[in-house]
C-alpha cells in the first residue's frame, strides 16, 4: 500500500494498492523531488474516467512498469476534479506538445515541476520504453532536457495573456448576430449537436443559443435547439430508466455513451430544459428534468444534503469483470423475458433493431420518432402507449437495480454542489415543485456550514467530513450565481448579501488587476509553475464568464459601478477576439445583457412573492428580477414599497418607469 491510502479522493484511494509508490500532490512530495534531483511523473485522471482504468490495469498494477517508475521517479497521481488548477496547467502543456489532450494525463517533469515530455493513454511497453529514454537523455545531457523545459514553459505562460484593450467601447450586438450565422455552419441539421463526434452536450452552448433567437425571434435557430434537445433525450446519452445524462456520445446520433454520469452536466442540463420548457411547454422537456432530478436525489446525495461527485462508466458484468456500459445495455433474450408480450411495440419505440444496436449484441435505448407518430402507425391510442412506456421502464428500472451498479464517486466539490443547487432552483421556476427549492435550500446550508471557513473564504472539497483544499475560482462563481438563484425565488435578502460576500473576497483574492481577469487560484495559494486565468467556456463555463454575469447582476442589485466596470471590461477584452462561437457562448450571453431588450423588474408589496413565482414561471431571460415584501435597504429596492399596495417598478437601461399595479401590462411589456 503507497501513501494514497491516507487521501480522501476516491479516485487516488484507487490507486492506494497499486505497486507504484504513488505519492499525492503535496509540498513534501515536491520536495522529495528537488532533494533526490529526480524527474518527476505527474498522472492525472478521476473516478469515472474508463481509459484512466485501462492503463492502471495495464500499467500501473504491473511490478515490471512500478519497477521503472519507482527506481528513478517521484511518482505523483493528482484528482483532476480534486486539483482543478494543476490539471490546466499540465494540460497546456499536453496540448503545446501533441495538439491534443485528454485524461488520462501523464506528464514528465523536473524536479521544479516544468514539464518535458507528455501525452494521454500509453499501453505498456510504449509507457516503459519511453520512461526509460526520458531518464537516460536527463541523466547523460541534462541541460538539452532543461532547455526544452525552459522553452515550453514560456509556452505555457504563454498562453495567459490575453490582449487587455482597457477601453469603454460598448458591446456591438451584429457581432453576437454574426458570430452566431459563423456558428450555424457547423450544426448537425438531422441529429442535433454539432456535426462531429464524439458529442458533448455543451449545455451553456444551448443556453445561449436558446436565448439568442428567442430574443432575436429566429425560428430556424430555436427549431435547432429544439432538435437538439429533443435528440439528446431520446438518446442512449440519456437514461430513461432511471434518469441523468451521461458525460457524452461516442457516436453522431447521441446514441452511445460514455457512461460516467457526471453531477455537473445533470445540474447544467436540468437548468437546461427547465427554461426550454417553460418556453416550449413540450412534456419530454418536463419528462426530462423530473427523472433527471429523481436519479440525482437517489443517487448522488448523501446524508447532508451534499451532492457527491459520478457515477463510474464501467460496472462489473456477468463474469464479475469490470466492462464499461455494463449496467446499463441490453440484449433481447433478456428484453424479451422482461417486456413479454409487448415486445415488438416496445421494439419501436427503442429501436431493438439495427439502430439500436451497440456491439456484442447490446442494445442502448434509443428513441428516433414520437410516440405520437408510433401509436397511429399502430393504431393505438397515444395516452395507452404513453402508459405503457412508463410500465416497461419501470420495470426495467426494478431488473436492473438487481445488477452491480456503477461504483461512486462520494467526494463533493462546492462548484459542482453549487451548479446543481441552481438545476433545483431552475426546476423550481419551471415546474413550482417546493420539494425542488427545500433540496436547493438544504444544499445550500451544506455549503454554508461545510464549505465556507469562518475566515472568509471557501473550501474546494468534502468527504468524511473533512475540507482540504482551498476553494478556486470556480467554486466562488458558482457559489455566487447559486445564491442569487436562490434569490430570485424567494426575495431573501440574506442570499444576496452572501452573495456579494463571496464577491468581495474573489475581488481581493482571485482579481489581477492588470489583466482585468481573476486568475483562477487564490493569492493567498502556493503558486505552481504558471498561473492559470480560466476564461474559455467548455462543459462547465469558464469561471471568468461566469463572474461576469455575477457581477453585471450584483452592480444592478447594489448599485455598485465598480462591479459594472470589472464585468464589462472583462467581456470586452474577451469578445473583440473571438474566433470559436462554441467557446465563449457564456461571454456572450453576457454579452446580450447589454443589449436594449434587458429589463430590470422590482416587485414591491404584500403580493411579491406570489407574483415572482409566475414571473419565474414565463421565459424571460432577459430580466434581471428583485422584489420584497416589506422596506426593503437593498439599493435597487430602496424608497419603492409603499403600504397595502403591490407595485412593479419595470426599468431598462438604468431608467425606470412609472410604477403600476397591472401585472398583465407588466408581462406584456417583458414579451
């Protein structure tokens, strides 16, 4: 057993009995490295990753390979989700290298840290021969070996700046239109998505997207978004079984997963289809966020009310092996056993056909017509159908419960905690489901009392009651945006100072100043070998774009121009340089909160409550909403309640207008 039986992480705790004398990343372990003068290995993955599995089976379990990596090594495995922070840097690195990266990531570095060779997977004669010839170059010229690292390393911090502009020009909104038309050539018009595989399912992407031609009124984009979501929940990357995404789809058709459930695309999602159904009222969309919310309540929360990390893709089949997708595939002896009768109907609607065919005779649930479209051409009612679906995946649901299930990932991260507070939230607005705002609440009193230190400033991590690791910018900016949800549906104050707590110490911590950015560790953090200012939206959108909107929201709450002037210098220097629409979509989103159709509504009397409820009920993401049901000292709000009277004070561009009491000439001036 190697010292990462003394680590927390799920992941790191699997690799405790390998031979490899893994080590964690630590200040002792680093210094080891600069005393014996050794190279260093840093290999980084996470729980659910399945081809991380495949090379510590292959690898890292073998003594030959511990043999080389132990005699001339410091062999440090790192939780990328744990370490958020050394995986970007290393991953520039990676992808300075080879032009592409993925996990797992393994990395040669000096004895400083500076990278000198890298890559993803390797089998295991390519990873042992090329650990050999690593050590050999180092040991017979190592100043060749350290110029390259110097060389790379100014590669690295490189890519860190970003052209600061510094300069008050406003936001031309034809760029977001243009952007957009450059964005349309890349859609999959028959599938959804973007033409490529594998697919991800962006969920910011769609956010954005839904917005944009809701606001715009483009009805070709809205019917791609809503294809798109359509396709992804009828999708094997959908489980309709028991609910939840999967990570994404190996195929063009969403149809094949990787089949780790990750709780940060289930937060994005749910938010996701909540605000598409509120404004398409289409029940798959309800269908989707209910069964989504369900697995994740099941599943992913503990006995705190905190929200564990994933669900594992492989799960052991019925040899007793670990195979990827295991629990969730089919074959049609067992379909046919389980369904009965019914089972040519259930056929066509899952595509028990060449379809919805996998490999090795598996079959992953896969949808491509309406039940609508498959009742008529079966001449049954739609409501029977509906019913009988319901039946069959229930008691798929019970079948499967009986096989081993995906192994857990029982950490909980505060910035994926705080994403999926704000999925509950959202689904509150869309479905008024009060059991959705109590799990929001109690969650977000898990972080209060878990992750937030007395001195100020959050932790990133917690299991067995234990916080670790400072908190990074993407716990702060989730934490945030979590909070001012939370506020926008029950006008309690104490979220919006808590709020703007967060802010001010991401502002004296996180903030650079000179590049306008926050940088995505704390000052008060041991620096490593290149600063990192995350500012690329992925999967999860970057942390800056986030603390953008934060701060464009928190400015109008408190009438704070300073956090206007950070908000909108950051989107500046950010959307003049954007060539890949994909990966700024949360830049502009930001960026359309500054265009004329942004509203501000306060919403002041005995009623507000009752009001906000069917003001969050409508798709309106365009408003920036306040409200209280008695005096309020909360700038936006301040001199607005009047006695035994409800008022809307409606305002658009720091202007407001009279106020009223009509509420339906209030919903017609927001449309």
């Amino acid at each position: 057993m190697n010292q990462l039986s003394q680590e927390t992480s799920p992941y790191l705790l699997q690799h405790a009995n390998n031979p490899v004398h893994w080590k964690a990343w630590n200040a002792n372990s680093l210094a080891e490295a600069k005393e014996k003068n050794s190279l260093i290995i840093i290999s980084i993955g996470y729980s659910a990753c399945h081809w991380c599995h495949v090379m510590e089976h292959e690898s890292f379990e073998d003594q030959e390979v511990a043999d080389v990596m132990n005699k001339n090594f410091v062999n440090i495995k790192v939780d990328r989700e744990e370490r958020p922070d050394v995986d970007a840097v290393y991953m520039k690195a990676v992808q300075i290298m080879i032009r592409r990266g993925g996990w797992p990531l393994n990395v040669v570095t000096l004895p400083d840290g500076r990278p000198i060779w890298g890559g993803t997977y390797f089998r295991k004669e390519e990873w042992m021969q090329t650990l050999g010839q690593l050590q050999e170059v180092y040991q017979s010229n190592p100043d060749k070996v350290i110029d390259y690292a110097e060389r790379l390393h100014e590669g690295i911090q490189s890519l860190n700046i970003i052209e600061n502009l510094k300069s008050g020009t406003s936001v031309n909104q034809e760029d977001l239109t243009l952007l957009v038309e450059k964005w349309k050539e890349e859609f999959d018009l028959e599938f959804g998505g973007m033409s490529r595989s594998p697919k991800f399912m962006m969920p910011n992407n769609y956010q954005f997207l839904l917005r944009f031609a809701f606001q715009k009124k483009d009805m070709n984009l809205f019917d791609f978004v809503n294809l798109t979501l359509t396709r992804m929940a009828y999708g094997g990357v959908f489980d309709t079984v028991d609910g939840g995404f999967s990570r994404y789809s190996v195929d063009n058709k969403w149809h094949v997963p990787h089949f780790e459930k990750m709780l940060y695309d289930n937060g994005q999602l749910v938010s996701l289809y909540s605000d598409a159904y509120k404004l398409t009222q289409n029940p798959l969309y309800k269908e989707v966020v209910i069964k989504t919310l369900s697995f994740v309540e099941r599943e992913l929360m503990n006995a705190e009310n905190g929200f564990y990390c994933a669900l594992d893709a492989d799960s052991l089949n019925t040899e007793n092996h670990l195979e990827e997708g295991a629990f969730y595939v089919w074959k049609i002896p067992e379909l046919k056993t389980i369904i009965g009768d019914d089972f040519e109907l259930f056929s066509q609607v899952f595509n028990i056909n060449t379809f919805g065919l996998w490999e090795d005779g598996n079959y992953v649930l896969i949808q491509n017509k309406s039940l609508k479209d498959i009742a008529e051409l079966n001449h049954i009612k739609v409501s029977s159908l509906e019913k009988k679906k319901i039946f069959w995946e229930k008691i798929l649901y019970l079948k499967r419960e009986k096989r081993s299930k995906p192994r857990l990932d029982d950490k909980c991260l505060t910035s994926w905690n705080a994403i999926m507070l704000k999925g509950f939230v959202d689904a509150y607005k869309a479905l008024e489901d009060k059991n959705y705002l109590k799990l929001a609440l109690q969650n977000a009193n898990f972080i209060i009392k878990n992750l937030w230190s007395s001195e100020g400033n959050l932790y990133h991590n917690y299991k067995n009651k234990k916080s670790t690791i400072n908190g990074y910018l993407e716990d702060y900016c989730f934490v945030i945006a979590a909070f001012i949800s939370l506020y926008e549906v029950t006008f309690d104050e104490k979220w919006l100072q808590k709020a703007k707590q967060l802010t001010d110490y991401s502002l004296e911590h996180f903030y650079d100043e000179t590049s306008g950015f926050f940088a995505f560790t704390s000052n008060l953090d041991e620096a490593l070998i290149s600063s990192h200012f995350e500012t690329e939206d992925n999967v999860i959108p970057a942390s800056n774009s986030v603390m953008g909107k934060n701060l464009f929201q928190l400015s109008i709450y408190f009438n704070n121009s300073y956090y206007e002037k950070v908000s909108q210098r950051m989107l500046q220097n950010i959307i003049s340089f954007i060539e890949y629409p994909s990966a700024y979509s949360n830049w502009m989103d930001l960026a359309l909160n500054y265009s004329e159709q942004n509203k501000e509504l306060a919403i002041c009397g005995d009623s507000a409550l009752e009001y906000c409820h069917k003001i969050n009920s409508f798709y309106f993401p365009n408003v920036v909403l306040a409200g209280a049901k008695k005096v309020s000292n909360l700038p936006f709000l301040k001199d607005r309640f009047v006695a035994d009277q409800t008022l809307f004070y409606l305002c658009q561009n720091k202007t407001c207008q009279t106020p009223d009491s009509d509420f339906q000439e209030i919903i017609t001036n927001l449309i």
